[in-house]
C-alpha cells in the first residue's frame, strides 16, 4: 500500500469533528458492516460526553482532523481582526444563517473563527435573532474548546484574550469604558 495523507488517529488523541468540536479517540473498533469488516474511531465529545463512530475510511469526508497547534493561533486570530466589509444589510438573515452553517460545519477552525467575528461584531449594532444568537454561541464554545487546547488555558483566559483582540480595534467607543 502506498503511503497516503489519510490521517491516522491512536487510542487517546485527540481530534475536532466539525460541528461538534473537540473529542478524544477512546477506541478502534471492527465492525462487521455488510459482510464486510470495517473500522471505526469511536470518539467521545469532551464537551457532552456524546460519543460519535466514526468509519476510519470516512476521516477525510467527514472533516475529522488533528486539534490546531499553538502556533497556529495567530492565524485564527488574524482571521478574527480583518476588517469585514458590512455586507450585513443586504443580506436576508436566513441566507445569512445558512452561510454560517455551512462554515460551521467545515469544520475549519478558521471558518468558524470567521462566523464568531461576524456575530459578535453584529451584536455591537444590531439584536441577533434567535438562530443567530444560537450560531455565536455555538461558534464560540468550538472556538475556545479549540484554543484552550492548543494553548494549554481556561476558557476565561481565551475569552478575555479574544475579546482584546476586539477592543484593540477601534470598536471602542461601543461600550462604555470600565473605571
């Protein structure tokens, strides 16, 4: 067999399934699927606990991949910081929403970087419906759960550090300034 990219996972590393976030790889499994053998990764979600069989062949399909490094961080931190064109208004929210859902559900964490952004910098003008507030949120958990690995430190150090990289930008003037 020749050498392919297919990623390779082991008992106790730990991946991103995309939409979900990140997991550890509790075992392999064989199962007998159709007369043939096949194996899976079977994932717990760190954050649920929710466990998820994924067939190694479908790695790649799927989207799972290896949790970013911390040099790496940066780079989703630029993401977050280039300025957007506002192209909010002529956009109906719903197409908006499925824009969203679709980079969610790349799995990038560069994609997910950039609905965070979006969200959070259309809160400071405008009420997000529902769906949308349900995106940031969900946006938000994969982006610190991711972070806070690759780094090493608790959601409230990364959330701090993200929204710096906000208040740096000359967004303030927004909030009220703390004394």
């Amino acid at each position: 067999m020749g050498h392919t990219d297919t990623l390779e996972f082991q008992v106790g590393d730990l991946a991103v399934y995309p939409a979900h976030g990140v997991g550890r790889i509790e075992s392999i499994e064989i199962k007998e699927i159709g007369g043939e053998d096949m194996a899976f990764y079977i994932m717990k979600v760190l954050e649920n606990g929710m466990v998820i069989m994924i067939p190694t062949a479908n790695v790649e399909s799927v989207g799972l991949r290896r949790v970013i490094e911390e040099n790496d961080i940066p780079k989703v931190y630029e993401v977050m910081t280039q300025k957007r064109e506002c192209a909010f208004d002529n956009q109906t929210w719903n197409r908006r929403y499925r824009e969203y859902m679709e980079k969610i559900k790349t799995g990038s964490l560069f994609d997910v970087a950039e609905v965070f952004r979006d969200l959070f910098l259309l809160r400071l003008t405008k009420d997000l419906s529902f769906g949308e507030r349900k995106l940031l949120d969900t946006a938000q958990s994969l982006l610190l759960k991711e972070l806070c690995m690759a780094k090493q430190k608790d959601e409230k150090f990364m959330m701090n550090e993200i929204e710096s990289l906000f208040s740096d930008e000359g967004m303030t003037g927004t909030q009220p300034e703390l004394t």
